[in-house]
C-alpha cells in the first residue's frame, strides 16, 4: 500500500472512531453475536474461494463469519468473546462485548456479571481429565 492510501485510510479509521466515541457518550457496552452463525463444517480441504458459511439457511461468503468481530479491532476498542450457550444441534454460541477505547477493565466486568447468567461452559473432552 502506498503511503498516501494508508492515510486516507487511516483518515477514514479515524472518522469511524469518532462515531464510535459518540456511541459510547450513551451507552456502556456493546453486545453482538461473536459470529452470524454456529460453528461451521471443516472446509480446510475447500479451496479458500469456495469455503461458505450457512446463516439462516443461506449460503454466505466464508469471511461474512467475521462481519461481527470487524466492529472493533481496527478503531482500537476492546471487546471480549464468550461462550453464551449452545444450538439445539449442541453447536456452541457466543456473544461480544465491545465497549469503548480503552475501557478494557469495563469490558471484563460486564463479561464476568453476565457470564452469571448464562449457561456454564462446557470443556471439550480433550480438555477434562
């Protein structure tokens, strides 16, 4: 990337921090899905271009899974993924707690109160012991 493109990008960046900071004026945290769907079939042996992920019974580009998780990363704002329970199918689910620039402790604390409230975790069998 030349010089010139990463500053109009970051400039850009930079916009989309502001707006966030106004979010935040009103609001503590933000919750999303960590990700559009449940986990996905291994594809490893798909060629990248035709991997797909499925949500709500539509074939969705295999990077869509990141829509959620791209909020918060490039605008340097914390977040935190937890378990949050899982599909009928035993699927595991997941939310997002994204909260603003360098409120990190804030983020952590509403993980912890609302970890409270949802279904405890289950340990893959590989992990019990």
């Amino acid at each position: 990337m030349r010089h010139r493109d990463w500053l109009r990008a970051n400039e850009d960046r930079e916009k989309l921090r502001t707006r966030w900071a106004d979010y935040f004026t009103t609001h503590d945290v933000l919750i999303t899905p960590a990700v559009p769907a449940p986990a996905v079939d291994d594809q490893t042996t798909t060629p990248l271009p035709d991997r797909y992920i499925t949500v709500d019974g539509e074939k969705r580009p295999y990077f869509d899974q990141t829509a959620w998780l791209n909020l918060a990363g490039h605008v340097k704002l914390p977040a935190v993924v937890m378990p949050a329970g899982r599909t009928p199918g035993g699927l595991p689910l997941s939310v997002q707690i994204i909260g603003p620039y360098l409120a990190d402790r804030t983020v952590v604390d509403v993980a912890r109160h609302l970890a409270r409230h949802l279904p405890a975790p289950v340990r893959p069998p590989a992990f019990t012991t």
